[in-house]
C-alpha cells in the first residue's frame, strides 16, 4: 500500500498515487469510464500498473468498511 499515499499540501490531502498529483478517485473514475490499463499508462506514462492496482486495492479496501443501511419508504 505504499504506492498510495496522502498528503494534506497535495490534493487537498486526497488519496494519490506516490510522486504523483493523480488521485485514486481520478483513476478509479477513468477505469468506471471505460479506459483500458494501457490507454491510462500511455496518457500517463510516469505510473505503472502496479499503481493502477494499488489503487483499485485501496478503493476495495476503503468500501470493505463501508456500513449500509436499507432505507424503507414509510
């Protein structure tokens, strides 16, 4: 998991791929777009798949906590 780090002077202090300004969210939402592991690392060649996987771990692991709740109509 050290390939996703957080700093609040970066982003806000949102999760990003290390060295980098490319937050987990902008991945995530580039591959729920439709992009391919390799359009993402032709557009952005300083990353590596192995980051690309750091981040759908992250994304995984951050909603294995998530609690729901069914909400009824009344």
């Amino acid at each position: 998991m050290n390939r996703i780090i957080t700093n609040p002077k970066i982003l806000g202090g949102k999760p990003i791929i290390k060295g980098t300004r490319l937050s987990v969210k902008f991945i995530m939402n580039l591959l729920g777009s439709g992009a391919s592991y390799q359009e993402i690392l032709n557009d952005y060649p300083h990353i590596s798949v192995e980051d690309i996987y750091a981040c759908l771990n992250f994304a995984a692991k951050t909603l294995k906590n998530d609690v729901y709740f069914k909400i009824e109509s009344a």
